[in-house]
C-alpha cells in the first residue's frame, strides 16, 4: 500500500515541485550573476579611481627630498605609528584622499621602500 501512495504522491506533486525547482534556480541564478557583475563593476571603478602616479610622486617627495617631514615620518614610523597615517598627516588635504583612494598601492609601495603599514 505504501508504495502506490508514493507513486500517486510523485506523479501529483513532482510536476509542482520540479516547476518551483526550476524557478528558484532560475531566480537564484540571476541573483549570483547580478551580484558577480556589480561586484566586478565596483573593482573596476575602484582601480579607475586610483591614479597612483601622484601619489608615489609625492611619497617620494616626503621620503626623499624634504628632509624635515622625511625625518619626522621615519621617527614617528620607527616609534610604532602606522606608515600610511603618517604620510596622510604630512601630505596636503587633496593628496590625503588620492592616498585613501590608492590605499592598497600606498601600502604595496611603503612596504618595498621598507615602511610596512600597521597591521
């Protein structure tokens, strides 16, 4: 008895179910490729943001050519205060946001001039 029920039971519902399956994949699907292309947008429009020649024009500058600022930057760096924090606070307001901007490539950058960020 148990097994014709089963059968009646499939053959009733399983049209049903395989319908609401097939919709919730599909809605599921366009849900991960909505998601995957907003997030490839925001990576995008991130790198684009990010104009590093500046930045590590002015990074130079502090390290390299002006000695008070460079000099104040390695104490401060050498004391335990993170490296990007302290060049924000050398650097005009404008040069603050570029190195927010291209925070990663700052980092990267510091890091091979030997000044690694605070982690």
């Amino acid at each position: 008895m148990a097994t014709s029920r089963t059968a009646v039971v499939s053959l009733v519902l399983l049209p049903h179910a395989n319908a609401r399956h097939d919709v919730l994949r599909f809605l599921l699907s366009g849900l991960m490729i909505t998601v995957a292309l907003m997030g490839s947008g925001l990576d995008r429009a991130a790198g684009a943001a990010c104009d590093f020649a500046p930045v590590k024009q002015q990074i130079d500058i502090v390290l390299d050519h002006d000695a008070e600022r460079g000099a104040k930057f390695r104490s401060e760096v050498a004391s335990g205060s993170d490296s990007i924090a302290m060049m924000e606070a050398l650097v005009s307001a404008e040069m603050r946001e570029k190195i927010d901007i291209c925070r990663y490539d700052v980092a990267e950058y510091l890091t091979k001039r030997g000044f690694p960020p605070f982690h």
